[in-house]
C-alpha cells in the first residue's frame, strides 16, 4: 500500500489527497474537472495547471467572441 503516484498531502490532517471529480462555476462557465481533496476534512486543492491553464483557456474561449 505505497502508491506514489499523487504526492499531495493535506497540510492540517497529513492525510493523502483523493482525486475527485469536482463541477466549479467559473464566469458563468460549468467545467468539471478532476482535482485533489482531501478525504478527511474535504478541503480540494485546485492544481496548477487548472489555476493557471485551465481558466486561461476558458478566459481565453470567453474574450474570443
Ligand atoms: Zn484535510
């Protein structure tokens, strides 16, 4: 039982974070998308690249009318 492959811990259980798809609203926009929580206290954890691509994009596709 030492999978690896998602390193990402909560700071205040230090339990490891579940993927989980979550719906986020953002500009008026529904995007499902998969994003770290924990299973403990369900705080998600928003990765970068969705905080930094993901709404780029979707900025982007809303500026493109
Ligand atoms: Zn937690």
């Amino acid at each position: 039982m030492n999978s690896n492959d998602n390193n990402w811990k909560c700071a205040k259980c230090d339990m490891p974070l579940v993927k989980k798809k979550t719906l986020f609203t953002y500009l008026g926009h529904n995007i499902t998308y998969e994003v770290s929580r924990c299973p403990k206290c369900g705080s998600v954890f928003i990765p970068k690249e969705l905080a930094e691509g993901k709404m780029a994009e979707v900025e982007a596709q809303l500026e493109d009318k």
